[in-house]
C-alpha cells in the first residue's frame, strides 16, 4: 500500500523531517476470491441504507449478509466440535502426565528401591519403549482438521479486505450525514436504540475504533483519524484489555493532528508515546521536529509582533515629531 | 516376525486346520538407536539379579536404569509445560466461541433487525474477513513442538524393542525359579513385599499381562502365554478398563492351550471369544476344527473300547468253550 499521498509534502527541513506511522489497515485473506460484497456497491452502499426505512433497503446484499450469519453459526459448532475433541485428547494427556508424574517422583526418591521390584523395571522398558511412543502419536493427533476443513470450504464466500474497508468507510459516511460522534458509535448508543428501531445494540472494541482509524488513515482522512483514535485510546484508559498498543494509537493520533496544524497537541501525544515507549525511533525523531517548528513559529511570531511594535513605535515618533 | 515354529507342524486335515493368532508383540520405536540395555547382557541379567543381595548386582546396569528414571522424570515437566500451554490456548479459543455462540444465536433469530444496526454490520465484515482467519491461526498454533523436541532428543537414549522383550522374558524366568504365581507377580505381591524388602510394590494391567502373554507367545512358550493371557482375562473380568480386547486374549488363550493338548478348553475359549465376536475369522475356523478333532477323538476312543469290549468278549467266551 503507498503512503498517504501528503506525505510527500514534507521534506527534509533543517535535517529534521516528521515521519508517519505506517499505512497497514485491513489484512487482505491469503485466500480470498472475490469481492462479493462490493466496495462501492455491497455492503457500503447497505450500510448506508441502515437508517433507511426497511422497504427501501437494498434486498440482495441484505440476504448475501444473512447467509453469513447463518454461515458463521455453522462455523461455530464446527469449532465447538473441534473443543470437545480437543479437551477429551488434553484430558488423556493429563491423566498420562498425573500418573507419572506421581510414579517419577517415587522412583527417583529411591531409584534402587524403587528399580528393586522386577515388575516395575519391565514397565519402565515398557513405558520408555512403547508408551512414551504412543503418547507422542496422542499429542500430535491433529483434532483442528475437520474445523479447519469446514472453515476452508466456507470462506470461500466471505468478505475480504475491501469488503472490511468499504463497510468501515459507511460507517464513517454514516458517522457524519448523521453529525454522530464517536463515543455514542463505538457504545452502541445509535439514535433510534432507545426507541426500540435498532433492538440489538452493538459496542465496539479498542480493536474495532482503532481499525476504522487506520480505514481513515489510509485515506489519508486526518479528521476520523484522530477521532477514531482518540476513542480508542479513550477505551484503553478506560482499562478496556485488548492486544491494541497504546503506542501505536499515540503514534497515529500525534500524525493526525499535527496533519491537521494542531502542532502543540502533537507534540503532547508524542511526549505521551514516549513516556510508554522511550526508545521509539519516529517518536523521539518527530519530538524534535515539532518542537523546532514550534520555536520557528514562536520566532516567527515575535518577529512579527517585534515589527508590528516597531512600526507603531515609528508611527508614534512619526506622529510626534509632526 | 516369524511365525511360531509349531506352527508348520499343522497341515491341512479334511479341509479344516487350526489358525493362530498373529506373533505381534512388542512394537520397535522408529528412531530405535542401539540396543543400550542388552537382551542378553543388560536389563534381563540386571531382572535376573532382582532378587540377588544388592552387593551382587551389575552396577553399570543400574546406573543406567536410574538415569533413564531421572530422564523421564525431565519429560514429564516438559510434558507439563505442554499441557499448560495447549490449556491456555484452549481457553482462549473457547472464549471466542462462547462470544460468537451468543452472538450467532441472537443474530439468526432476526438478521434484519441485527444487521439494522451499522456497528454489528461493520464487526461481521470484520469478523469474517480478519477475526477467523486470527482464529485459525491459533488453531493451527502448535504448541507440542518444545516437548516433541525433548522427547526426540532424549528417546535416543531410550531402550528398544529388544530391551523391553528382554526385561518381559527375564520377569517369566524369575516366575519359574521363585515359582511366582502370575496374579501375585500382577498385583505386586512378591515374597519380600510384606518384609519390606520391596517398598515399591506396583501392580501389573490388562496390557503388561497381555504384553507379557504375547512375547510368551513369539517364543512358543504357550506356558507362559496360557498363564499371562489367563491373567489377562481375569482383571478384564473384574472390570479393569482398558483398550485390550477381550476377544484377542481368548484367541492367544485358546490357541496356547490347544497347543499343550487341552481341546476341551481349547473349545470352551473360542466358544467365549465367538459370543463376543459372532464373525471372527479364525476363531470360526477353529471351531469346526476342534469339534473336529474332539469327535474323531471320541471316535477312536470309543473304537477303542469297542475293540477291548470285544476282546474281553471273545475272551469270556473262549474260557466258557475250553
């Protein structure tokens, strides 16, 4: 994917640059086939039909959309499935484990007392040349390959990245023909769930907030950028756990921000990022960079008041002098 | 493995003949290395001293023994460690089920209504596109590798097939010199256990005793293969689970006791292992040939006692005649 196109209008200045964090949004599917969903005309376009009356919804997409729930429903037994078998494989395990472990810590206590009884030296021959054998053909017996089989076939029909990243890009349509912010998205707190129309209220991750994030990063949407990472970020200093870095929201939001002139408020994320991660190479280099513009601005500014108080001093002595 | 030598004694006789069961006793590890502890030399001679005063026995043998002991009980904490990993992975893959359990249920009973909200629209592309494939990758995660590795590298020091038929014959030898019968050697009463001579008593399955019958039995010791298979069905008798079938016991039994002359019991074994199994093969075969062999037996003895009768006849009437 090519960077955000305004990243070429910033170069070098002074040997100090800004640099952006990468543009890795949505993950394509090693196997995906087509677009079924359509970017353009799929799911976007239902998704922004959702707060149409329901007659004037688009009818395909929204049976396209319903046989994936009932896709995805299949899938779940098949994983259930795949569970049982796994834990009734595990539960052998450990019922092999818990027998020896109680028998090895005998044994090695008195290996010649315990080596003394005639019976217990032929099952240790036994154990060792048999039925450590068989615990290892238990252990790797691959218990995944029905489910995996089954999600093979069934993922032939599922949406892929431009699927993901058209519906993302509705929802930031739909977030501003409805003025909505991203607070009352993200809790699910739609208008129209109070009112019963929207019966099944839906919330979003840190994930789900950052992904659309970097939707609207890679289209170099600097605006939901920043407000998609500030909720996040605002979900994470809620104590929400995921696997989402904090850094890494930081990193999106201060290059937002800063894109959009808000220079101080960059240089707060940034020094914020690096109170997290002190060694981050593009914090540490960008740090630098706002804060030399920062003072080439205040220079810039009282330069310019400096001017502005000597041509009124002059006009003063001017006026004076007349 | 060849098979049995007596067995090329039985020819075909009026088209029936007695089959046997397969000589498949002990199972040769793939990676087998060297045969360490001696058939001849190692673990048999080191059985074979058991009994000795400790002074006597081989040294080397018993150090090697003990490491192997110590060695196993490495594999059981590498083991452990396995089962704690492929338990946190499992517990991760079974919160995404529940989560989608719930979430598929609700979703199927009113897709319209579900999908109407944008945000659970958004999250099903998501999902789909990224979050099973992330699902995937967690099931396909194999966490046996560290523990596989161990057990790869430490087997190579592991005894072998001729080891552990070596340690079984030495166990029927002591049989035969203390003159042990096989359920107290198979519950670990061994003279000395009750003196404390043996404090590590251990009791003998299903499997050891079959085991046991079954390397009896490649050496045609139908002796020992009658007793250790008697053994065998007596635990299974007693309700002992375990994965060795009952019928294949009756068949080893049957045919070790054909083999020593006995065709009534010979008979009364492979009429069990019928019941258990109504279509197997050989135990069909040898039926007709038992009742066979049985009926001409009785043939002959009543021929025999036919001609005696006749002689003490012939006998009575020519003393009457002088």
């Amino acid at each position: 994917m090519d960077m955000p196109e305004t990243a070429s209008r910033w170069t070098v200045q002074q040997g100090l640059k800004v640099t952006y964090p990468p543009v890795t949004c949505i993950r394509e599917r090693g196997n995906a086939v087509s677009v079924k969903y359509g970017a353009e005309g799929g799911v976007c376009a239902a998704l922004d039909q959702l707060y149409l009356p329901l007659q004037c919804r688009s009818h395909d997409v929204f049976l396209m959309m319903t046989d994936l729930l009932f896709t995805e429903k299949d899938l779940v037994t098949s994983l259930k499935d795949y569970i049982k078998a796994e834990e009734s494989k595990l539960e052998q395990v450990k019922q092999w484990a818990e027998k020896l472990d109680s028998l090895t810590l005998t044994a090695t206590q008195d290996p010649e007392g315990f080596l003394g009884h005639p019976v217990n030296a032929f099952k240790l021959m036994k154990r060792l040349n048999t039925e450590w054998g068989d615990l290892e053909n238990l252990v790797l017996k691959d218990m995944s390959q029905r489910f995996i089989s089954n999600l093979t076939i069934l993922r032939q029909n599922f949406p892929n990245k431009d699927d993901e990243t058209g519906a993302a890009k509705a929802l930031l349509r739909l977030q501003d023909t409805y003025k909505l912010d991203t607070h009352s998205i993200s809790t699910g707190n739609l208008p129209g769930v109070d009112q019963g129309k929207l019966p099944y209220k839906s919330t979003m991750t840190v994930e789900d907030c950052f992904e659309l994030g970097k939707v609207a990063y890679s289209e170099s949407d600097y605006h939901h950028t920043e407000l998609w990472m500030a909720q996040a970020l605002r979900q994470l200093d809620e104590g929400e756990e995921t696997e989402v870095d904090a850094a890494a929201v930081l990193d999106y939001l201060s290059y937002s921000v800063y894109q959009q002139g808000d220079l101080e408020t960059a240089l707060d994320y940034t020094r914020r990022l690096l109170l997290l991660d002190p060694d981050h190479q593009r914090a540490n280099g960008n740090l630098k960079y706002f804060e030399y513009q920062l003072a080439k601005r205040r220079e810039a500014e009282e330069g310019e008041k400096a001017k502005e108080d000597g041509m009124r001093e002059e006009g003063r002595a001017e006026s004076l002098s007349r």
